[in-house]
C-alpha cells in the first residue's frame, strides 16, 4: 500500500532542493561593488579590451598589401560607425604623405599635376571617412558645367584617397551599380571620370586620378549574405569580423571593461559619471536584453539611450533616475499587453490560478507583436483530454499548421519518452488530444513541451495538476529538462496574473535548471520571493516537476506503491482487460506516433 508519510517527506525534499532563493533571480552585482565605487574613465579608450576582434582585423587591413576590403558584421548607425572611425584612426600612418592631386583647368584643357597642398579638394593626407547611405555623386563626386566653366566637385573617395572609407552594405545593394563602379576604380589603382548622365559624354577629357583606399564595409549577417550573392569573388578574399555586441564576464577585469565602455559612451554625448548605486540596476537591465547573467550588451545605441533616458528623469544619473526612466519606458510600451492581461483578468481568456483540474497546466508563452518593440510573457492554458482509442495523439496546433516543425518536435519527443517509459507489454487503448486553449495563432518552439508531457500524465494517471504553478520548459527523449527562451517575461507575465488576483503563497513558476543563470527578474517579482508569497523552482527532469504539480512521485522504488507511472499501468491493464482490440505492435507504434504538420 501506498505509504502517506515517505510521500511527504520525499514531496518537502524535491519543493526545498529545487526552490530557487531570492538572491538567483537578478545577477548578482555585490560582488563588484568595489569597482563600481572607483570606475574611471581612462585617457585612453578601452575599445582593445571590447573590441579586440575589430582591433585584429584592421592591423592586418592596414599591413596587408593585396587585400583593399574588411566585411565587418555590424550594424549600419552612426553610433557604430563613429567607434569603427576610432578604431582605425589607431592604424593611420603617422607620417604625411599626400595622395590624388591638383586638377587644373586651362580653357578647354583639364591637367592634372602631383599633390603638393592637402587643402585642394583632390588631395587628401589619407583620414578616415563613414558613410552609411550615399548616392553617386557623393561617393564618387561630379562635373558640373554652367555655360562654358566647368567645376569639379569631390567625392568621399577623394577625400579618403590614401586613407579608409568605411561603408554601409545595405546602399551597395539598393544600388549595386555603385559598387562595380568602385570595385573597378579601387582594383585599377585609378578612378575615372564619367558623365552622370548615360545619353551624354563629359564635356571635356579629364585626367584619370590615382585612388589608393581601404574599405570596411557593414552590415549584419543577411546583408552580409546578401552582398555574397552580389560579388562571390571579392567575399571570397576579403577579410572579415565582427563588432562584437555583448562581453563575456570571467573576471573583474571584464566587468571593469565594460563598465568603463559605457563611461565612454556617457562622455561621448556629454553625460556626467554615473553614480555608485547605477551600475547594479543598469546591469539588471542588461541582463534581460543579453539574456544571461555572465554577458552584458556593448551595443553603443543601447548604452547611450539607456544614459540619455536617465538623465531626462534626474539630475545625475543614479539608481532612483534609471529606475523612473525604466518605469515610465515599461508604461509607455505596455498598452497591448496590459489589454491582453485584462483579457485574462476578466475571463475572457480562460487562466486558472487557485484550483487542482485534471488534464489542465498554465504553460507560458512569450508574444511577439509586428510593429511593438519588444515581447511580453503571459500563461497559455493547456488542456489534454485522453479516451478509449487506437494509440494516436492529437497535437491541435500541428494537425492545423498553426504550430511550426519545432513545436512538432517538441510533442513527438515527449511522446517518445512517455512509450518508453511505460514498457508495455500489450496494447495501448487510448487517444489523446493536446491543446493549447484559446490560442489563435502560430506557435512556434518547443519551450511547451514540459507543460505537455506533464498534462498528458496528468490526464492518463487522472490526477489533477496544480493550476498555482505554471511550467516552462522543453524535454528530451531522456525526460531531462532543457533550457528554453526568455523566462524572465515568461514569469513575470504569470506573476502579474497571480499578484492582481492576490497572490496565495503557493504560486509560482517551474523552469529548467539550465535557465537559473539568465534570470534578471523586476523587483516585484524578486520582493514577492523574498517573501514567500511567490515562488520559483528549477527541475533537472520531468521526475522531479510532477510532484511539485501533482504531489506524487512519477516512479515508485516499490512497483506496489503508488506513482503516476502505476496509475497509468494500471489504468491500460484495466481497460485491455475489457476486451479492447490489439493491433500488431508495429502498427500500434506508428498510430501513436502519427502526426500533421
């Protein structure tokens, strides 16, 4: 018989070594408090600590003789381009060297004579030179004519003659045209006058300007791909990096870096030193955008909007101006999915958040809406109903398309793992239909899987699932419980639910183990933990989140105590004592595992 008391013990065991601590929900930046107390910008910027791969790649532009191109994955802004200029400018030469030369007009005749003053328009010490949208007459200059005097006008690769140019990708593609142009003029050592009109020739011959120049062209991986589609031949030899945009945290050095980084960008736009109490909020912030307690962003647009947003709300910038800026940034960005948590608030939309139901989980999804910048959490009510039938599991969404391959995944993976662990000797009588409620678009990952598989137990055990407690979380064919995208949104949106309908005590989130370290959760939540009203427990297997949802253990030391996996076996022994029909094993397989895409 099934032993009360061993149950209890072992149920109090899996809640307290799996309850996560206040402390794990936010990074922790008590440990660095000693720097951010005597952060200093250096005289010197510390782009070879955060940018060493950008570094690397212009030495060896600058010492290479054969190769003309750097392809830099980046993004296209002035923010960038401005640090890229930094970084090159560390490679210019130092000695002077003129470049191009003096155009002179003599009635009908254009002679061009060897630089001798850098301040003409066609000579250039070198320099380095951005743009991140051109047309061509900015890039290569034009022939202007009014009456009989004719006018040269530079280009930026006049200006950059001798120097480095750096580009977006993105206009090359809108006007490839432009590319092949300067491609030639680069490869030939010469640029060459033409007419900006097709129909017309220049009006007047004009001597061919010797071009020597580097480039850096930017973009981000698909325009990247984009320009390999346009010039194979030159991606080929081209040298190549990245601007890295996140920093890994090892060692103190790292987060002195980083943080002398954003010093950088507050002088940049002529902002005071933050203050001591700033760098743990901003961290926390930058936690959820990197997603990872040990990686923090270097985007330079980012650290300067979140600099630029403190200093609106405040005097200086400091903890008590971040956290209004964040506030009223959250309450302005937030109209849809407040609506959307009215929905569940008024019933609209169906979430369950005090009862036990069979064949019912509060899995959590992120929704992402076109036009709105970032994604939101919110509970997704998944239902499983099971009965008398032929081995076959319904998922809803992928018989209907609206779940993609992944999703689909996903389900037949738990599903592998639930025949294995039955072991059965005889035939499997029942059906099952997995839905996700209310749900009116596509589905995509397989972060519900976890939620899935428990439901599914839930309604082939009958045994009724905690609603309090909601699951995020995918599976593999082991029952091992993998990491899975954006938990912070995903338990702060159930949270929002559970503390409007006033919390319990005894709500709260299971999330994989693997996700612990990219939690950075609003205070809130951290608050309501801290104080026992909401809890978060993280689960290495499927063995260790069914008790907390079901208060019983999956598999039993003795095969005559009671388990999930009994009641199961148990349940199939009674039904096929009944009489219902087998089919061979191989074709019995295949129904269970027959699925829509």
């Amino acid at each position: 018989m099934y032993n009360c008391s061993s149950f209890n013990l072992i149920n109090a065991n899996i809640l307290t070594s799996t309850k996560l601590t206040w402390q794990a929900l936010q990074p922790n930046s008590i440990r660095y408090q000693s720097i951010f107390s005597n952060i200093f910008l250096n005289d010197s910027d510390n782009l070879a600590d955060v940018q060493p791969r950008l570094l690397n790649a212009l030495a060896h532009l600058y010492n290479q003789t054969n190769n003309f191109i750097l392809l830099l994955c980046s993004q296209e802004n002035i923010d960038y381009f401005s640090w890229i200029m930094t970084a090159a400018k560390r490679f210019q030469s130092k000695s002077i060297t003129l470049f191009g030369g003096e155009y002179q007009i003599i009635d009908d005749t254009v002679i061009l004579i060897p630089p001798t003053d850098c301040n003409c328009p066609f000579t250039s010490d070198g320099g380095v030179y951005q743009a991140n949208w051109f047309e061509s007459e900015q890039l290569f200059g034009c022939v202007r004519q009014f009456k009989d005097h004719i006018q040269l006008e530079p280009g930026l690769i006049h200006k950059a003659n001798g120097g480095t140019l750096i580009l977006s990708i993105n206009t090359f593609l809108l006007q490839p045209l432009l590319w092949l142009r300067l491609r030639k003029y680069i490869e030939q050592g010469h640029f060459y006058w033409s007419s900006q009109n097709e129909r017309q020739p220049l009006p007047i011959s004009i001597p061919a300007l010797p071009l020597q120049l580097r480039l850096v062209l930017c973009g981000n991986r698909n325009t990247l791909a984009s320009f390999q589609e346009l010039d194979n031949e030159i991606y080929k030899i081209a040298l190549y990096s990245e601007f890295e945009e996140n920093l890994l945290i090892r060692k103190e050095n790292d987060i002195k870096s980083w943080c002398q980084w954003t010093l950088a960008q507050a002088k940049s736009i002529g902002l005071p030193q933050p203050e001591v109490d700033f760098w743990p909020l901003l961290i926390n912030e930058a936690v959820r955008i990197t997603g990872d307690q040990n990686i923090l962003p270097l985007c330079p647009t980012w650290l300067r909007r979140q600099l630029q947003e403190t200093a609106i709300h405040g005097n200086s910038l400091n903890a008590k101006s971040l956290k209004k800026a964040l506030e009223v940034k959250a309450w302005r960005e937030s109209f849809i999915s407040e609506r959307m948590y009215d929905d569940i608030l008024s019933n609209q939309m169906i979430i369950n958040t005090t009862d036990e139901v069979i064949g019912q989980i509060n899995g959590l999804s992120v929704v992402e809406c076109s036009g709105h910048p970032l994604a939101w959490g919110t509970p997704l009510r998944i239902t499983c109903v099971v009965y008398p039938g032929d081995n076959e599991c319904t998922d809803v969404e992928s018989k209907l398309d609206l779940g993609d391959n992944i999703h689909a995944k996903g389900v037949m993976i738990m599903q592998a793992y639930l025949i294995s662990q039955l072991e059965l000797q005889q035939h499997f009588p029942f059906s099952a239909s997995l839905v996700l409620e209310q749900s009116y678009s596509e589905v995509n990952g397989d972060s519900a899987s976890l939620a899935e598989l428990c439901v599914l137990i839930s309604a082939l055990a009958n045994k009724p699932l905690n609603q309090q407690i909601a699951v995020t979380g995918s599976v593999d064919q082991f029952g091992k419980v993998q990491a899975v995208g954006e938990v912070s949104r995903k338990i702060e949106g159930f949270f929002k639910i559970c503390n409007a309908r006033i919390l319990t005590g005894k709500q709260g989130v299971i999330l994989p183990t693997s996700n612990v370290h990219h939690l950075s959760l609003n205070q809130d939540v951290v608050d309501a933990v801290k104080i026992g009203q909401f809890h978060i427990w993280a689960v290495d297997s499927i063995e260790e989140a069914l008790p907390l949802l079901t208060g019983i253990v999956w598999r039993s030391i003795q095969n005559n105590d009671e388990s999930l996996l009994y009641l199961i076996k148990e349940r199939i022994n009674q039904l096929n004592q009944h009489g219902i029909y087998q089919k061979p094993w191989l074709l019995r397989l295949f129904n269970w595992f027959k699925h829509s895409y």
